[in-house]
C-alpha cells in the first residue's frame, strides 16, 4: 500500500527500508515550524477571544450595550476553535502512520528539483542521504507490503511475449 505525506515537512526520522511494521506504528516523523508556530498563534488567539467572551458575558448586566457584541465574540471563537482543531489534525498528520501490517519498501526514486523554497534530494524520501529532505503534502514516502499477500507488475518487450504462456510457472526475488 503506497503511503503519502499528508503534511509538508521535513524528514526526521523514518523506519527502515525492509522493517517490518504494524499497523498504525509510525513509520516517519516530520517537522514543520511553520505549522507548529501557527498553532501556538492560533491557540492564543482562541485563549484571548474566550477571555473577551467572558469578560462580555460578565459585564451585560451592568453595561447592556456590551451585549450586543457577544453574539460576534462567539463566531470568532469558534472560528478559532475551528481553526485550531484542523491544525491539531495536521500536526498529528506529521507522524506518518503504517496502513497495514507489513514491510516497508522504497517507492520509485526520483529527483526533487528545487522548487517553493524546498530542498533538492533524489532517489527515496528513505534514502539516508535524504535525511531531513523536505517533502511536500502527496509525496510518495514509501510502501507498505502486506504480510498477507504480494502482488507483482510485470513489463514484458514485444519479443518476449511470444515466450510467455498463462499458466506458466515464475519465479520472483525480491531485494528489501
């Protein structure tokens, strides 16, 4: 099962290519600033709106007038609110998680140009060279093998195929 990077971050930490794994363990942990320093902004803002909605909410019955600002005090707060909970979401979503039992293999290598502001890096995402390589949300970090079954993609050349019969025996080997 391909697994893809749902939040961009940096790389790291990351299991190794061949390692069995469980699933929901982590299999790769990223790091992203920018996300993490958002939430702090964000939280605060929510923590600052709550304290204004109580303050309101405590001085209508002396000042009236104030309660007509409580309805909008509310929406922002939930904005917030709002807010917040989908940057939770996305800073869990930096713990790359494994979809099933199985074992971890590289997806096809290629070559991160420099584009955005990120880094160039080639080959994997678990390659040791590409130790906190940057990675973009829908890149392709690795795959998860089954335990319970494999399945194989086989090209053949137009000369070949007059060679091959269904329901002729193979035999595959795998490097991991």
């Amino acid at each position: 099962r391909e697994v893809f990077v749902a939040v961009p971050g940096s790389l790291t930490g990351a299991a190794s290519l061949g390692q069995p794994v469980r699933r929901n363990e982590v299999i790769a942990e990223l790091e992203n600033l920018g996300l993490r320093r958002e939430l702090e902004r964000i939280r605060a803002q929510r923590d600052r709106q709550r304290s204004r909605l109580s303050i309101l909410e405590s001085l209508r019955s002396t000042q009236p007038e104030l309660s007509a600002q409580i309805p909008t005090a509310r929406e922002i707060l939930e904005d917030a609110e709002q807010q917040l909970k989908q940057l939770e979401r996305d800073v869990c979503l930096l713990q790359i998680r494994s979809p099933v039992d199985g074992v971890v293999i590289a997806p096809p290598s290629l070559i991160r140009d420099a584009q955005k502001g990120w880094s160039v890096w080639q080959g994997t995402p678990l390659d040791p060279d590409n130790a906190n390589a940057a990675l973009e949300r829908h890149d392709l970090l690795c795959l998860v093998a089954p335990e319970d079954r494999f399945e194989a993609v086989v090209f053949l050349d137009q000369a070949s195929v007059a060679q091959v019969r269904p329901g002729q025996s193979v035999r595959l080997t795998f490097d991991l």
